[in-house]
C-alpha cells in the first residue's frame, strides 16, 4: 500500500505543477482562472494528505528522526535526512499555504496581482524543493516506476 501512495503522491505532483504553471499563465493573461485554481487546490491537499501519511508512517521522515542515535542533531547533519525530515515537508507545506491564500484571494477579490505572488511563491518553493532525479542523494524519478 505505501509504493502504490508514493506512487499516487509522484503523479500528484506533475497534476499540481500543470494547474499552477496554467493558473499563473490565465492570471497573467487576464483570463479566468478560478477553474484551474480549484484544480490545483484540490490536487495540492490530497498531494499534502498523502504526503503526511508517508512523513508518518513511511522510511523517510519522522522515521529518520526516531532511528537517528542523537535524533534531529544527527539528522540535521546529514543533508540528505535533513531534505526529507524537515525541508521538503515544511516547503511543500508552505507551498500549500500560499496556493490556499492565492486560490482565497482570487476567489473573493477576483484580483490577480494578489493572488499572482502567492501562486509564483508556491512554485518557487516546489520546483526548489521537490526531489528531481538530478538531486544528488534524494532523486526520485521522473515519474511512478521508473527507474533513475
């Protein structure tokens, strides 16, 4: 069950970077893009839903935590414990904050430019922070089974 939720969370993240990367586009073309905001709110939580299942209950996360001998002291030392313990769970979470807030303001203004910098943040703090196969130590693949 938990390769077939890693799985599900690695789709997840190509939903949620194609409804942001066209939520962004339609905010700076002045078109409406309140639809592909409600796409990728929902596809942003049930990305952190999922995400917190495998903090929780999966190998990496609160797991290297509890098995670290001097627990987050060694943890924060090793760069690799430290991207899955701490840095890509409070990013992605961070990032969630901002497309909330941005999906919020753009559904009660109608203001892009508000909404626009949050959405920008968001993605920022994603392609910044998701584990491309390029990153040393903490790649994941391109897509669900493919191999690096």
């Amino acid at each position: 069950m938990y390769t077939g939720l890693l799985h599900l969370h690695n789709l997840l993240r190509w939903v949620i970077l194609i409804a942001l990367i066209l939520t962004i586009l339609n905010l700076f073309l002045k078109k409406d893009a309140l639809k592909t905001s409600k796409v990728l709110l929902i596809s942003a939580h049930s990305t952190l839903i999922l995400g917190l299942y495998q903090y929780f209950f999966g190998s990496v996360g609160f797991q290297l935590i509890k098995s670290a001998a001097g627990g987050m002291k060694d943890v924060m030392k090793d760069a690799a414990s430290r991207f899955w313990a701490v840095e890509h769970a409070f990013s992605m979470i961070l990032a969630i904050v901002f497309i909330t807030i941005g999906h919020i303001k753009l559904k009660k203004t109608g203001k892009t430019n508000p909404s626009l910098v949050f959405f920008i943040l968001a993605l920022v703090l994603i392609l910044l922070m998701t584990p491309w196969p390029f990153k040393a130590g903490v790649g994941r693949p391109w897509y669900p089974g493919a191999s690096m």
